[in-house]
C-alpha cells in the first residue's frame, strides 16, 4: 500500500491466481465520488476555498479546475497573465508529484532527486502564484521569475537531465548500469523477462459534446465508471508521451512493458524544465463548455463539471461532478485488468509484477494488491 491514504478513498486490486496465470483481476474502489455533493448549496467563494481541502494529490489541478468552471460560467475569460500561472503550477505540481512518486517508488535507495529541495522548490513557486488561484483575479503586475524556477528545477531534475538526448538514450535503452536511470530499467527488464502482458487501453479521445452530454444524464454513475463511445480509455504518463522516438525505439528493442512505462515518467520529468521554460505554449486547461473544464493534472484527464443558480441568497453551486485519472485508468474493465488477466506469471514474481504495473499506471489514491 502506499503512503496516501486519506478522505479520498481507495483502490483495492484482487489477483484471482491459479497454476501459473492471473486468472482474473478484480477492482474495487472505496473512492467517495460523490465527495463534491457536499459542496453543493454553498458560494462559489466557498467553495474555491474549500475544494483544495479535500484532496491531498493534484491539489492545484483540482483548484484550477473549480476555478475555471466558475469563471466560465460567470463569463469572465482570464487574462493571459493569470493562464499562464496557472499552467505553470500546473506543471510544477506535475513534477511534485512524479518527482515523489520516482523518489519514493522506483529509485527509493538511489537518491536521484533530493527530495527536501524539490518541495522547497514547489513552496516557493505555490506561493508566489497563489494569487492566480482566487476567483477572477487581476493580473500580477510583478515581474515573474519563470525562467529562473525553470532552471532550478533543471539542477534538481540534474540526474535526470544532465546528460544529452543520446546520452540519456544509450544510458536507457542499453540498460547501462552505471547510470542510475539504466540500473533501475535493467532490473526491470531482468525480474520481468519472459513475461507477457496484454495490451492496454487507448487514449481518451470523445466526439465533442460527448463528456457533457454523458455528465448530464449518467451523472455520478458516469464519474464512477467513464467509459467513452469507444470504451475504456487511458489518460496517463504513458499516453501523454507515448509517441515519442524514444519509446518507440524501446518498443522495437522488446523492452519490458513495465520498464517502458518508467521511461514514460522519466521522459516526462526530462521534459518538465523546458516546458516551463516555454510556458506559453502549452493548453493544459480547456473549457468545454460553460461550467465544464478539462485539465491535465499529473496524472492525466482530470474533469470538472459545475453549475449555479442565482437566488434571493445569491449565486450558490447546485451541481458539482468529478471525474479524476484514477476513474478512467482503474476501470473495472480498463487498463490495469486488461495488462494482466490471462497473463502467466510465477508466483514468486506475481505480486511484485502488479505492484509495479499499478505504479506505472498511477493512480491518485492509496491502493492495497491482495493476491486470492
């Protein structure tokens, strides 16, 4: 289990085992989502304020979210200034959060990034934009020190970064040993070799007006179990960077699955500095429509759909829906299972292999792996 568990809820993963193969893979989550209803009836101040209050990961991302529904519905479009805040703590979260989750999960022992520093780092870009995180705010007449937190989130990203794009590559993709980063894919490979797992679930893609459309008439059995036209769908590291040459040449060397979705968080680490150095250019958060907000939190998709009504008691939150990554990505039907029913495994590697895989996929919450 790790370390996260709070309001929020849980993910609990049954291996159903039998001679050598996963027979079937069963999820149950004990994620409360309908959480947001008790938001409902209050001011939108209210509840901006009290949304980062009930979740512990992503809590920009959800506050971005809050804040952006709002502001749509009310009509107030922010200025550039305030967007490009935003995005960037978006993206300072994103490296928080994957920066821990390296830390802690995968190279525990290797001290690849100083951990101390890096949340020091957050704190000090958390609040000198916390001014974008109110409802409707000005523009910050400051001048912002973007390039300079990009750079020293390149230093503490060092091991990571340093090396240039063909360095990192043979480090990787030739298991180099010396290397941290090559150790821990090696190890990967080696404890995994000869294992095959079934393919996973594509990336979210929805017609538009399909997300909308499903919030307003499947409501809170939708955010429990999304599902697109198509199915179940993906939105995580690996989706996001999955395309890339390095992964496809990974692919071409019969590189483990799971050691490719590490490649995945550690590209994406990789990329991190000079995205936020180029902060302009990213579209991390997409109005829909008015009171529905698509945003790209560290681990993938995160939906926001909100409504208001104006009374005698003024503008109060009358409807309030959530769809998390951790929805789509755990489905009872969706990546997780499909990856590993079927599979034959032995049983001295079986827990650790679902253990690794959940960690590659990522989910929001605390999960336990109970092997029945």
């Amino acid at each position: 289990m790790n370390m996260h568990t709070n309001i929020a809820g849980q993910i609990k993963v049954g291996v159903h085992y039998r001679r050598g193969y996963i027979q079937q893979v069963e999820l149950i989550s004990s994620r409360p989502v309908q959480l947001t209803r008790m938001l409902e009836g209050k001011t939108p101040d209210e509840v901006v304020q009290q949304v980062p209050l009930l979740f512990s990961l992503c809590r920009c991302a959800q506050s971005v979210a809050t804040l952006t529904a709002i502001e749509s519905l009310q009509g107030w479009k922010p200025h550039a200034a305030v967007i490009e805040a935003r995005q960037f703590l978006l993206l300072a979260e994103t490296a928080r959060e994957l920066g821990i989750r390296l830390a802690r999960d995968w190279m525990p022992e290797s001290k690849v990034i100083d951990l101390p520093k890096l949340l020091c780092w957050y704190a000090e870009v958390s609040n000198a934009l916390s001014w974008a995180l109110l409802l409707k705010p000005g523009r910050e007449p400051s001048v912002l020190a973007y390039s300079d937190w990009a750079a020293e989130l390149c230093r503490i990203l060092s091991v990571i970064t340093e090396a240039d794009e063909l360095q990192f590559k043979e480090a990787v993709l030739t298991h180099r040993r010396s290397h941290p980063v090559g150790q821990v894919v090696a190890e990967l490979s080696e404890t995994f070799k000869g294992i095959e797992l079934g393919r996973g679930c594509h990336e979210i893609q929805m017609t538009p007006g399909y997300l909308g459309h499903k919030l307003n008439t499947d409501a809170f059995e939708f955010c429990a179990k999304p599902v697109t036209e198509t199915g179940c769908l993906e939105t995580s590291m690996w989706t996001r960077n999955r395309t890339r040459q390095m992964i496809k040449e990974s692919e071409l060397l019969a590189m483990h699955p799971i050691a490719q979705r590490f490649l995945a968080l550690l590209l994406e680490l990789r990329s991190l500095p000079q995205r936020l150095h180029q902060i302009k250019a990213e579209s991390l958060i997409e109005v829909e429509e008015p009171g529905l907000v698509k945003v790209e939190a560290a681990r993938g998709m995160l939906v926001h759909q909100l409504k208001t009504e104006i009374s005698d008691q003024g503008e109060r939150v009358r409807g309030f829906k959530l769809i998390a990554p951790t929805e789509w990505n755990f489905h009872p039907q969706g990546t997780l299972v499909r990856m590993l029913e079927g599979v034959r495994v032995p049983a001295d590697k079986l827990k650790l292999l679902v253990e690794k895989l959940v960690l590659a996929v990522d989910p929001c919450v605390s999960y336990e792996v109970e092997v029945i």
